[in-house]
C-alpha cells in the first residue's frame, strides 16, 4: 500500500539529511573502506552514495528495496545482539516510497555490476567497481505537502554535512568525501581518531582537549573532552556514540554535564566527543525510528561510569 508506505517513511525519512544517514549506515554495515557523497540541491534534487562494501547480489536488489527484508537479522535472538547499524529493514522502502530510487551493485568476483530502479521490474546489466551505489532524486516529488517544510539548500546542505560528519568520526578508518552541486566539501583521508576528530571539530579543538580512556570491563570509554578554561573549541561540539552509533541521549549529555559542572563558566557548554562501548545486550537500541535514542539496561552504572571517567580527565592537573 503506497499511502501506508508513504506514512511509515515519514518515521525515517524527515529530510534529505535522513536518507543520507541512512544510505551512509548501510555503506558502513557493508565493510566499506571508502565513501563518496555526491548532493545536490541540499540532498533535495540528488544524494548518490557510492560505496566499496560487500555489494548487493542480482537477485537480493529487489528485496533490499522491500519492506521488513534486511540481510542483518536472522532470528530474534540476533535482536538482542544488534551490531550493525540496520536491523529493520525499512529505510530503503522507505526512501522509495517518497523519491525515485535506483541501486548498482556488484559483488566480489561478479563479471558486473547490475542496475535496479525502484520502478523497475528487473534489474539490467550495468557498470561499477565492486560495492554499491545507491541513488536517491526528486525527495517528495510525489507527496507535494511535505516538499513544503523543506527549509532552503543551506540549511538542508548543513544537516547532511553534520549527518556525514556524526559518522564519519566514528569511522576514521573510512576515507570520506563528499560534494556539493559539483564542489567538494569534506575530504576526510582515512586517518586514526585524534586526527579525524581534529578534521571535523578543527585542531584548536584536540590540542585543547584531554584524550580520555576508561575500561570497566562491560564499559568502555574512549574520545576526548574540550578544557572549557581556554577552549576556542565550538561549544556546540557534543558527540556521544554508543557502540560506534551517535546518540543524542539525556543521560550521557547529563553525566558528561555534571563532570564538566565546576569548570565550566557562564552559560558556556562543553565540547566533547566520546566513544562508549558495551555489551550491545546491555543496550537497547530499538527505542526511536531514527535510533538516536538508546536505553540501558543499568542507566546508574553507566553514568557513573562515565562521570566518574570523564571528571578524572578534566581534574587531573596540567602537565
Ligand atoms: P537494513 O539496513 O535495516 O537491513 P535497509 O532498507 O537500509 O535495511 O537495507 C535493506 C538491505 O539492503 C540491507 O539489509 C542490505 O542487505 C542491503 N543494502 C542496502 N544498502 C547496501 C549497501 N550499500 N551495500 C550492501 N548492501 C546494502
Ligand atoms: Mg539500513
């Protein structure tokens, strides 16, 4: 049902800078060592993503396009241990259901890549290296009353750059680029954390910031914390990622604050970027659609963990 189809991508896809959180989250979940990012128009008129991942097979391009079809879960039990960033199986529907959406893909040792539009019955023989592209044009061209809380090129363009930016710190490991109407605008070499974090939030931020690392076995805390007292450091610079995913989450914004709390002056916010890794079954991550919300099965340890870890750094005197 298209309308249905329609509703349910509204969950998923709020504006171009979704879809390509989304694109970017599966060119990742395919082990890619290497992304390109072309936009136009804000990600309203294009957003190609070519990756050089595993690849989509000829006969599982349709069903990558199909509602509830995900490669990534096998049994509920899996549910329980997600790794990888999809799970649902919904956002390429989605994505389709609200613009015109055309895949390539080859696989390793396949004699070419084949090409399957979303509105197409069967896929036809095409070119590329091995990895996937994925091709999304004209957002809402078919639901007219949603292109109208569109804001303007600029302000679509900022949001997909902080969507590229929120994974790409994670992945240093992933050489990066992407562009806009034809010019580029982040070339990220694959780098190790420190430099990756000092190409998005600038080097003043990395020089004027403690690298902290904490390890309680279950928990894991890596990343680095902006000193407020003479920090040129963007204030608005607050990163947290549970298991590689960027979460906006209440609790660790919360922990970080008051770690941060008799340092920090005025009305000034820290800047930070930390990394917490735990057990995936101590962490529920099928709260929200868009899955920048999390759960923890024992929301007390963690922030106690990360407070205590993150006041450490921050008052350990200068050396
Ligand atoms: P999910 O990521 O939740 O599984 P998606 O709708 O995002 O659902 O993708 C559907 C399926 O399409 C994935 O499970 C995966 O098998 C395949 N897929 C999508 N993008 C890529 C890609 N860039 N490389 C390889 N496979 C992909
Ligand atoms: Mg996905």
């Amino acid at each position: 049902d298209p309308l249905i189809s329609q509703i349910a991508a509204g969950e998923v896809v709020e504006r171009p800078a979704s879809v390509l959180k989304e694109l970017l989250e599966n060119a990742l979940d395919a082990g890619s060592a290497s992304l390109q990012i072309q936009l136009e128009e804000g990600g309203v008129k294009l957003i190609r993503v070519t990756d050089d991942g595993a690849g989509i097979a000829k006969d599982e391009l349709a069903l990558a396009l199909t509602r509830h079809a995900t490669s990534k879960i096998a049994s509920l039990n899996d549910l329980e241990h997600v790794s990888t960033f999809g799970f649902r199986g919904e956002a390429l529907a989605s994505i389709a259901s609200v613009a015109r959406l055309t895949l390539i893909s080859c696989r390793a040792g396949a004699p070419h890549a084949w090409r399957l539009a979303a509105d197409a019955d069967l896929p036809e023989p095409a070119a590329l290296a091995q990895g996937t592209l994925v091709e999304m044009r004209d957002l809402y061209y078919n639901t007219p009353a949603r292109r109208k809380f569109l804001k303007s090129e600029a302000t679509e363009l900022a949001h997909c750059l902080e969507a590229i930016k929120r994974v790409a710190m994670a992945y240093p490991e992933v050489a990066i680029m992407a562009s806009h109407n034809g010019r580029t605008s982040l070339r990220l070499p694959k780098s190790d954390m420190q430099a990756r974090i000092g190409a998005i939030l600038g080097d003043a931020f990395t020089a004027e910031s403690r690298l902290v690392t904490a390890d309680a076995g279950v928990l894991k805390l890596t990343g680095y914390c902006a000193l407020p007292a003479h920090s040129r450091a963007r204030s608005d610079a607050q990163y947290c990622y549970v298991n590689g995913r960027f979460v906006r989450d209440k609790l660790l914004m919360h922990a970080l604050r008051e770690a941060y709390r008799d340092m920090l002056h005025g009305s000034r916010y820290p800047a930070y970027c930390i990394f917490l890794d735990i057990d995936p079954a101590a962490v529920d991550v099928n709260v929200h659609p868009a899955k920048s919300e999390v759960r923890f099965r024992d929301a007390r340890a963690v922030h106690q963990f990360v407070f205590h870890a993150v006041q450490k750094v921050l008052s350990s005197p200068l050396h």
